[in-house]
C-alpha cells in the first residue's frame, strides 16, 4: 500500500518521538511539521527531512493524511477540530484533552469528518501490559474484580519550571492527574471495564508553588460490581514506582510494574528499569512469574532505542489502522475515558461525595471541578 504522508503539529520534547516515528514506520512518512514558532518549526522539520507548515490547510493541501497532535493538552481541541475539518486523521498526545467539552468536540469532529482518530498510550504496548490483557481475556484469572493503582513518583521545581504552562491550571489543566497518570489510569480502565461512579480527593502536598495538585487518590466501583483504588503523587522524592495490578474471581491475580526508579521524563530523562510482570499467581503458571520477568526485561533492554520504541508501535498501529480501515488500538473514546476519570476525582472533591458515571460537560466556571469554591 502507498505509505500515508503525516506530520507533527507540536515542535517540542515530545515531537521528536512522532516525527522519528513516522521516518522509520513502514506505514507512513513524514511530511513535515507545524508550530507557532516558524523557525523553530522549520527547524524541527528539516531535523526528519520534511517540510515547515504555516497552516493546517496547507498541509492539508500538501497531501497529509495523519497528523500527531503533540501540543500542550489545553491546546489540543481547536487543532485537533481544524485538521479533522481538513480532513486529516487524528493521533493526539495524551491525555487527550484537559476537558470533557473538548474531549467531545474533538470526537464530534472526527466524527463528522470521517477521519479515524487515536490517543497516544504507549504502554499498552509493553510486552507485561499486553500479557496481562490477553490474559484477562483468555479467562485466566476469571472476572477481574479487583483493581489497584499505585503510581508514586517525583517531579521537581526544574520540571515545573522546564514550560511555562506547567503546573498551572490553565497551561496544564491539573497535574499528576492529567500529565502523570493518564498511562496508569489507560491500563486501569483497559483492565478493569466501565465505571459506576469514583469517590476521590487530591492535594498539593508538597509544592507549594504550583497551582495544580500533586497528589490524589480514588475509589472506585464498577459497573460489573468490581472495585479499584488508585493512588497517584508527584511527591516521593525520589520516585519509586508505577504498577497497575488485577485481582480475578477466581483468586489469581496478575500485574505489572510499568515505571521503577526514577521516573521517565520524554525529552528530560531515560527509563532507568524496564517494565515487568511483577505479580503472576494464575493457576497452574505461578512458577512463570521469573521467567516473564526475564524475558520482558530482556526484550526491553535488547531495543536498540526503547526511547521511541513503543511510540512507533502505536503509530504503526494508528497508521496500519488508516490503511485497512479498522479501528486502532486506543480509540479518541478510550482517551476520553481517562479525562472522565480525572475530572470525576476532581468533582468529587469540590462536591465532597462520590460522582456516577458517565459524566457530561459541566458549566459552573470552575473548570470542572479543580477550582476550590
């Protein structure tokens, strides 16, 4: 099949690791770049051997049939909107909006559009994340009943301090829960299934200086009469770990450790330990538990770049997706249900009692639910 012409809008951190993934996917290529710093675009451009755009339009007019949208995330609704208008596919950086209003223009965009689009969470794509879904799927731990969340890690002031629109409520639209979390909460819901309602709170713990929380918590029920709890913070110092685990009907249990050591930074840091099964206690595999350990650290370390590994995965995904006409993997809904989540935990703090699910567009000029009253 011809390859797809795609291109970046968003010349910053994460940029780079779309822009290389379009050069190296056997799906697509890349057509170039638009920012609003031109010359920091044409830059960006050249870097992957495309051009710099000044408009959506003219890429449009330049044959781009996906675009990665890799823009701050209260950003992402009037790009995303314009380029599905233009008719262009749609791979939008996590989390997919920083609103449930811009979450559905996005999607009633595409949607009227006819254009197929996808949020970026990379981590389903790890070789334990997937394990644990076929898994799920398979019937091997019965009925996932019980689901836990626990993402404790660290940012310092120089990480706030790296954009301007960090840590802030409009530059940002939260913070552990809407930049940190979302690839944890993915996987939770993923695991898990459709919510009922979420019980949840959050605090700035130990960052004084920012807007946005630092920390929150959840309880969860749901709808199949399951419960989950989360646990997220930017405030261990240093970071210690990423883990989403799964608890069945039956009493096996399955999990993954998906961040260790100090927390991954796109542009910032490295990944300093691979992610692993780190709990596997399915009747009759419980043995398996160190051999999955050893093959996914193996496998993660033997990449020769696992920086933008898992990135051109899913694009391949999104771009394989566009050519046979099939949904990809993580759907603009799926990335909408993150936002659902968080913006509940947020409501059910202001409002001090649990919050049913699904969850529409609020009004109250509080940004729905992080401004305290």
């Amino acid at each position: 099949m011809e390859k797809i012409r795609a291109a970046v809008i968003g010349c910053g951190k994460v940029g780079h690791f779309h822009a290389d993934g379009y050069v190296k996917s056997p799906f697509g290529e890349f057509a170039g770049a638009y920012g609003r710093n031109y010359e920091k675009t044409a830059a960006f451009a050249a870097q992957y051997g495309g051009k710099a755009y000044r408009s959506i339009e003219e890429m449009a007019a330049d044959g781009v049939k996906a675009v990665s949208i890799c823009t701050p995330h209260p950003n992402h609704r009037d790009l995303a909107v314009k380029a599905a208008e233009c008719g262009i596919n749609l791979l939008i950086e996590k989390p997919l909006a920083s609103t449930l209003e811009d979450c559905d223009a996005i999607i009633g965009a595409a949607q009227k559009a006819g254009v197929i689009g996808s949020t970026v969470c990379q981590r389903r794509f790890y070789e334990p994340c997937m394990r644990i879904r076929h898994a799920i799927d398979e019937g091997k731990i019965g009925t996932p009943i019980l689901g836990t969340v626990a993402m404790h890690g660290w940012r310092d002031m120089n990480y706030y301090a790296s954009d301007p629109w960090r840590g802030t409520w409009k530059g940002e639209g939260g913070g552990v829960l809407v930049n940190q979390a979302p690839h944890q909460i993915d996987l939770f819901l993923w695991y898990m299934g459709e919510i009922e309602e979420v019980y949840g709170a959050w605090g700035t713990l130990n960052h004084p200086e920012l807007e946005v929380e630092d920390t929150a918590v959840a309880v969860v029920r749901f709808k199949n009469g399951a419960l989950g709890t989360l646990t997220v913070s930017n405030s261990q110092n240093p970071a210690l770990y990423g883990k989403v685990h799964v608890h069945g009907s039956n009493g096996a249990s399955v999990g993954v450790q998906t961040d260790g050591g100090s927390m991954f930074i796109a542009g910032m840091s490295n990944i300093t330990e691979p992610p692993v099964i780190d709990i596997w206690t399915v009747p009759g595999e419980e043995d398996k538990l160190g051999e999955y350990v050893k093959q996914d650290s193996e496998a993660f370390l033997g990449l020769e770049d696992f920086m933008h590994h898992y990135h051109l995965l899913q694009i391949n995904d999104f771009l394989e997706a566009l050519q046979t006409g099939r949904r990809p993997l993580i759907t603009l809904e799926d990335g909408r249900k993150t936002v659902e989540f968080f913006t509940a935990v947020y409501r059910s703090n202001r409002d001090r009692m649990p919050v049913r699910f699904p969850l529409a567009p609020e009004n109250k000029g509080d940004m729905d639910g992080r401004l305290l009253q």
